[in-house]
C-alpha cells in the first residue's frame, strides 16, 4: 500500500530584505507540497499575515527593525503560532542557544542541502496534531529565553483590544501587579502580562537594576535617592513616581552605581 499523499501546506516567508525572502520563496515553489506562499517585510505585516491567514509554517528572520522575530512570537502569542523556522545570522555559537532548545533554524547563509534538511524534520513531524504541538512547544521555550547578548528592546503590550508597542528605555520603572506587571511609562500605567522574575532577565543591566521583590528601575529615570530607615531608600524618578529600594537590593544598585548609598 503506498503512503496517503503529504497535506499541502501555505507557507509565511518573513524578512526585511527582499533577497533573503526571494531566496526562500524560489526554494518553496519548487516544493509540491506548498500550497501557497505568504510574504512580510516587517514584523507587523507578519503578525497580520499570521492571523488573518493562517499559514501552517513560518520561515521567521530573527533581526528585524521595530518588531523582530521574537516580537512577533510574543504579539501573536506562542499558543498561536504555527511551526516556526527561525532564519538568522546569528554566529554558530549564538546558534547553540536555539538548538539546545531543539529548534529547527536556517543559519545564513544556507544551502539548498540545508533547506531540505530542514523540511524533512518538518515532515517527519506532520502527523496531524503534532505539527501545532511542537511548534507551540518550541515556541514557548523560546519566547521564555533570550539569546546572549539580545536584550528587549520593545514590549508588546495588548489591552481593550488594541496592540501598543512601548520602547523598553522610555519604562521608567515595573512594579509586580499579582502574577503580571505594570509598567510605568511616562506617568501611565500599562498592564503586561509577564512576571517581574520572568522580565527581569531579559532587561539589559546596564539600564534595569531590581531595587525590591516587586520593583525594577530605570536607572536613567532616578533622579536621587532618599534614605527611610536602616538602608533602605527610596528612588525618586523623573516622573514624579517613588520606588522602594530595600536593603536585599540596594546591595545590587550600589555596585550597578558604582558608589555605596
């Protein structure tokens, strides 16, 4: 008996420069197996994409402008997405960070040999179900972890119905709001559904300094530093706003400082 025929598939090829899309989109057409092939230039045009036509497999650039790959896995949501190949220059040593993940990537430049390696994995995982459950699972993991050296750089936060998009250093502090976070972004507070341990470790250290259990502060935002009582401070910031810094803390923003409080 011969195997039932492959299920055809549409495809999203997401990048900011047209040679690197046209490079996938030449390889997928010679593909019987695709259906159809979706284009985005930018990570807003991929989150529209992903969410008015459904693709079954994404080719994802890891660096974009404005909204790059793990933006648009965190705006879409990780539940959400379909399988994903991150398409990246990252070095080989950056790279390990998504294979330890097992994550299916594409490293430019690649090969053709390397391409139909890569689809081959997908296939082997097309069997009904478990294509949406490997890649919600890959997915999660890897919107969970930031690569070395990749530090956020945009929130994507939704509320009634609306998606804003708020550069990381105009945050002037985050405080824990139960097992979310409020940011505080010139003197509004914006609900993002994140814990303030799963934010802190994809902060760049050299603007976020953790001053509580339930605060972390813009260390450009502080204007001075108020003593309370037994080395505890408060932090004054440009807003207006204050935030606790507690002697467990204050231990980590005096060497960030450089100078004792």
């Amino acid at each position: 008996m011969s195997p039932p025929p492959l299920e055809r598939i549409r495809v999203l090829v997401v990048d900011d420069e047209a040679p690197a899309r046209q490079r996938l989109v030449d390889l997928l057409r010679k593909d019987a197996q695709v259906a159809g092939i979706i284009e985005a230039e930018n990570g807003m045009a991929a989150m529209d994409a992903i969410q008015q036509q459904h693709p079954e497999l994404v080719f994802l650039d890891v660096q974009m402008p404005e909204l790059d790959g793990l933006g648009v896995i965190d705006a879409v949501g990780a539940e959400q997405m379909p399988l994903t190949v991150f398409v990246t220059a990252y070095d080989q040593h950056a790279i390990r960070a998504f294979e330890s993940n097992a994550l299916d990537y594409l490293l430019k430049p690649f090969s053709d040999e390397r391409y139909e390696a890569t689809m081959a994995r997908f296939r082997a995982r097309m069997d009904g179900s478990s294509i949406r459950e490997f890649g919600q699972h890959v997915l999660r993991m890897v919107s969970a972890a930031v690569p070395p050296n990749h530090w956020l750089d945009r929130l994507v936060v939704k509320s009634g119905g609306t998606t804003r998009f708020v550069r990381v250093l105009d945050i002037d502090w985050i405080e824990a709001a139960g097992v979310y976070v409020n940011l505080h972004v010139a003197g509004k507070e914006l609900l993002y559904r994140a814990s303030l341990n799963e934010l802190a470790g994809k902060l760049d250290p050299l603007h976020f300094v953790r001053v509580h259990r339930s605060a972390i502060v813009n260390i450009d935002s502080i204007i001075q530093l108020e003593p309370i009582s037994h080395g505890e401070f408060e932090a004054v910031l440009k807003n207006g706003s204050r935030a606790r810094v507690s002697r467990t803390y204050g231990v980590q923003l005096e060497k960030r400082l450089g100078h004792a409080l």
